[in-house]
C-alpha cells in the first residue's frame, strides 16, 4: 500500500459497520476492503501538491512528452536530403555539398563556357541530361529536391572531332545531344547548317531569320569633295 502526500492515509471501509454482538463497534473489514486517501493537512500547499501529483500521474505519455517536442529543432522534424555539384571531368570547379530541407528549390552554379581547354556541353541530375524548351543544354539548373540529387557538368576537350564531321564535339552535344549529325545539319530549317551557324554565333535549335532594310555603315576611304563651287 503506498499514498502521495505529506500525511499518513485514513483507510475506509468499502463494506461499511455491521451489528454483532454490540451494535456500537463496527466488523473489523477484511484487508482487501481497505483503501488509502489522503488525509487532509494543516498545510493547503501541501494538498494542492499532492493533487498535482496524483494526477500528472494519470497524464498518458505523450501529454507528458509533449514540452519536449515543441522545443525540437525543426531539423529534426523535417527529412534532409544532401545536392553535390561537381564537374566531369573531375577538378575543374570545386565539389560542392549541401544539405537542404525535402522540397527546397536550390540552382546549380553557372560553369564557364570554357575553362583550361575544356568546353562545357551539359549538366546532368543524376544521370538525366537537363534541356531547355529547344533541347538545348541549360547552362544552370533549377530544381526542387525530393530526394538526394548529384549535379554534374560535363566538359569536352575543345579540340576534339570525334566523328571527323568539322564540328567540334562540344557544339553537336551542346547544342543536339549526339554526334549523329554533320557539319550541313539544318534541324531548324532556317537554311543554315551546323557549320555555318557555329561560324556566325547562332543555335542550331532556333530558326533564324534575317529580312532586308536597316541601316548599314562601313568605313571608306578618303574622298576630295569641293562645295565652293567650280571655278573658271
């Protein structure tokens, strides 16, 4: 038998006084009929305690858990999920890792074009190639992390022609993902192959057209010109 508080129990009949023999003293109740309560002290501190106590004693678990859970961090309730960017080959930036919320929107960096005799051709997020409206490569990704994600950028040494087409590796898979198309390619069918609009600047997914009139200016020579007049 145990109780809460600072005073001994008062045990109680659960049966209530019997008669026998002298009706004045009740039957002795068995002990299985006895229970503890409190008694009341001189004190009501004390048995504004001991009702506190006897009932965070009844509270269920996770009402008692529950302080502990809204002082968490929040990182520690949400899922985390890691985005690494790095280059291919290998050394040409620095490998970089964060570790973001599930869902957070991160960008990849912007490479350069060209960098120690390597030209950029595309990223890929683990292992899908990123593409623009044209199918052309993204020189920057965005994207919302649902999971772990590896971001890579692929270089091609810039000199390379692979398929002995006259055009560079690099541009064919900027610009078109293979190697299966040569130098007269027009897939835009603007009237300009691929060796022509590499020449001039121009995407080889996005029709060009070029139409009369303008201004033009170009530089000659010098010329004598006399407005005084002819004289005799």
């Amino acid at each position: 038998m145990s109780w809460i508080g600072s005073s001994p129990p008062v045990l109680l009949s659960l049966r209530g006084a019997q008669r026998r023999g002298n009706p004045e003293i009740p039957e002795t109740p068995a002990p299985t009929d006895w229970i503890a309560t409190a008694r009341p002290s001189s004190s009501p501190c004390n048995d504004n305690l001991s009702l506190g106590a006897r009932r965070s004693a009844h509270r269920p678990l996770a009402y008692l858990l529950l302080p502990f859970l809204v002082v968490l961090p929040s990182t520690f309730l949400s899922a985390q999920v890691t985005f690494e960017e790095k280059s291919e080959p290998a050394g040409l930036f620095a490998t970089t890792n964060q570790t973001v919320s599930t869902g957070a929107e991160v960008e990849t960096r912007t490479p350069a074009l060209n960098m120690n005799g390597y030209a950029f051709t595309h990223w890929t997020i683990n292992g899908t190639r990123r593409n623009d409206t044209n199918g052309q490569a993204l020189n920057r990704v965005s994207l919302s992390l649902g999971s772990n994600a590896v971001a890579i950028a692929h270089y091609l040494d810039a000199t390379i022609d692979s398929d002995a087409d006259g055009i560079p590796d690099w541009h064919e898979i900027r610009e078109l993902g293979t190697l299966d198309r040569n130098a007269s390619h027009d897939g835009d069918g603007d009237g300009f192959g691929m060796a022509e609009e590499l020449q001039y600047g121009l995407a080889s997914t996005i029709k060009d057209e070029f139409a009369e009139g303008g201004v033009s200016i170009r530089r000659s020579g010098k010329l004598f010109m006399n407005f005084s007049g002819a004289k005799r």
